[in-house]
C-alpha cells in the first residue's frame, strides 16, 4: 500500500422612467405588486445574507461581455438550455417565470419565446442593463421584467411557477449561485412549481495525464541540452499546487467515476452546501501511472415532478440515481431525461474538467485499490470559494 497523502486545496480561480423601461435596483418594488391586483405571497422571514466585498467583486467580474459570450458560445450548455425550455413549454407557456442570474437575458428571452406570462430576469450584475436593452430590441417588455440587484434583495410579490438557473460553477460549486437559487425557491415558488435543472451530480475518477506532466515538469530536465532540473521543483509547485481547469478525454480516466455529491434543486439546504465529504474506493482498471484526479459534473432537466409543498423532503428523484458515495449509475437510455454533462467522454464545455494533480505520479498496476475520502468546503472568508480536502491511500 502507497504511504498515505494529504492535500488541502483553496480553489481560487485567476480570474422618471415607467416600469417597462427602466432596469429595477436591489429593492424596487415588482411590476405585480404595484398593479391594481393583488398577489397571495408566502411569508419569508430568513435573515438575508449580507452583500460582502467578495459578492461585489463576484457581480462586478460579470460586467464584463467577455464571459458572457464564452457561455453562450458554449452550444453544448446554451442548446441544452434551450432544449430543456422547450422541452417543459408545458410548464411554461402562461406562467410565471424567475431566471435567477440571468446575464444577457438569452434564457428570460428562451422563456418569452416558450410563451410564459413574465418572467423576470434577475441580475446583480451590471450586465442586468444591457440585458434589459436586448429585451426591449426583442420587443419583449412586456413578458420580460429585467431587475437589477441580488435575488436575496429583490422583491417579487407574487408567487411563481419556474425557476430556471444556469447556476454551474467550476467543479460545480465553485463560485456557483445555487444559494441564490435556493433563496428564490424559498421565497417564490409555488406548491408543485417546476426548476430547471432539477438535479445535479459531481463526480471524481482517479486520472493519468503523461502528456501533461512532461509539458510542465519533464520539460525542465533538458532545455536546448542545458540541464536545468534545479527548476523541476518550482515547475511542481506552479504546475500543480492549486486545481487546475482543462480538458481531458475519457481516455485518461482510470477507473469508473464515483459520485461525490448528488444535489435536488427542490431539497437541497444553504446548510448542506457548507462541507461536502465523500469516502471513495476505485479499483484500476489498468497499469498506469496515476497523476491525481478528475472531476465534473452533469445535471438533469428532469420535469415537472414535485407535487410537495415541502421543499425540504425527499424526493423522488433519488430514487432514479446513485445516492452520494457510490458508483456512477450509466444512463442505458438518453430519452429518460435530458443532461448537461461535462464529463470527459463527452462534447467539451466551457466548464471542462477540474484536476487536482498530485506532485510526483504513482504507478498503478492492474486492479489496484485506491481509496480515500475528499471534503469540499465553503471558505469561510468567501463562502464563493472552496477548500478541497483530499485523503488517499
């Protein structure tokens, strides 16, 4: 048995108008709740979480039109969105509608198209602005109500049917808005309302990557016939002391995946999100020298299937997967429901795959055991960011 290895990762990234017209701040009052009808609103007494210097440097990296046409130009995410839309129209044509970080407004306005009554575009960012001009060049102001500030600020005075939420981080919950999307389910969604995406699932496999592990350190034994391995130590410590985001294909994957965390939109808690731990046990499915580990994530557009007004109970979607901790269950038939996948046998994503590389390989030989526990948890600086704890043996 390989002499055990501890590894503790902060995975930080290097990176006088009338209601129609105008883009609503933080607090504004809805259109609905200054119309001349009134709405049944649940009571929602949840102390709401202070806006930090963090969040506001969050909102502030999303101004910028950069990432936002990196995600759209990512067809496999935006056409699986849109997919799913259409998909549950349904749900959606005559109902109301909240997208929670909506961007560019592209879903709000996917929405619209599906025939929804409102939906309204929430955005802390200042991105909210040019979404609200895409929304009035589309003619859509009338369906589509842009409001500018945090989903724990914003007020909506009526209850809704969907929520829909390209939510995703890295590794899944790096810097992702699921507590956002938490906080609207909460607040707004009716008795039996629908959200898209309806679960989620991260998963981890051990890895090998050569090709890498010469680009960053074996590059450094010979450089135009100059020894210089003095630096290979260094090349190491940048190469691999932090998790990196790139693609790898299904090739490099050594073992069949193991599920770390699997999360229900219509269950999951603020609470359960702050520490993650996972015990896993691989076997190797060939000789090779092991690099570290992968992982990715998929969610599914499930549908509509939560009669419960307890939103806190368990559902019937796990009883279709793997509970947490065990082997990835394949999907023997695509039509059961539709899935975002970034794992590594599939189309590439802007998300990719996150590695954690260990400093020097270890070679595997054929069905090798390999077990060990990880722990993904919230900074307690920056609840955005995650420390990765990793056990292995």
């Amino acid at each position: 048995m390989f002499p055990q290895e501890n590894h503790s990762n902060g995975y930080q990234h290097q990176q006088g108008y009338s209601h129609r017209e105008r883009v609503r701040r933080g607090t504004c009052r809805s259109r609905a709740s200054t119309s001349s009808h009134s709405h049944s609103v649940r009571v929602y007494d949840q102390p709401r979480p202070p806006c930090t210097d963090f969040d506001v440097a969050y909102f502030h990296s999303y101004a910028h039109l950069g990432i936002h046409q990196e995600m759209i130009k990512d067809r496999v995410r935006t056409d699986t969105y849109r997919d799913a839309i259409m998909q549950h129209q349904s749900f959606i044509a005559g109902k109301v509608v909240v997208d929670v970080g909506c961007g560019t407004g592209i879903l709000s306005i996917f929405c619209a198209q599906a025939g929804a009554k409102r939906v309204y575009a929430i955005d802390a960012s200042d991105i909210a602005l040019q979404a609200n001009e895409v929304v009035k060049a589309n003619n859509l102001s009338d369906v589509v109500v842009v409001l500018h500030g945090r989903v724990e600020d914003v007020e909506i005075n009526e209850e809704v049917d969907v929520i829909i939420s390209e939510w995703m981080g890295y590794m899944l919950l790096y810097e992702s808005m699921l507590g956002s999307v938490i906080n609207a389910r909460d607040r707004w969604l009716k008795p039996g309302g629908l959200i898209l995406p309806s679960s989620s699932t991260l998963y981890m496999a051990p890895v090998t990557h050569t090709d890498r592990y010469s680009d960053s350190v074996d590059f450094w034994r010979n450089v135009y016939g100059i020894d210089m391995s003095a630096m290979v130590s260094l090349a190491k410590q940048c190469a691999f002391e932090e998790p990196s985001v790139e693609t790898i294909t299904g090739e490099n994957v050594l073992t069949w995946p193991h599920v770390v965390k699997y999360i229900d939109s219509y269950s999951v808690t603020i609470q359960e999100l702050e520490s993650v731990t996972a015990k896993f046990k691989f076997n190797s499915m060939m000789r090779a020298p092991l690099h570290g580990f992968a992982f990715w994530f998929d969610v599914e557009f499930n549908g509509h299937a939560i009669p419960s007004t307890n939103y806190h109970s368990t559902t019937s979607f796990v009883d279709n997967h793997q509970m947490n901790g065990s082997q990835r269950k394949r999907r023997t038939n695509p039509n059961e429901a539709l899935v975002l996948s970034t794992a590594p046998e599939d189309p590439p994503t802007h998300w990719q795959q996150t590695l954690i590389y260990f400093y020097d390989p270890i070679e595997l030989e054929q069905d090798q055991l390999i077990e060990g526990l990880v722990t993904l948890s919230q900074s307690k600086e920056n609840a955005r960011f995650m420390n990765i704890h990793l056990e292995y043996t």
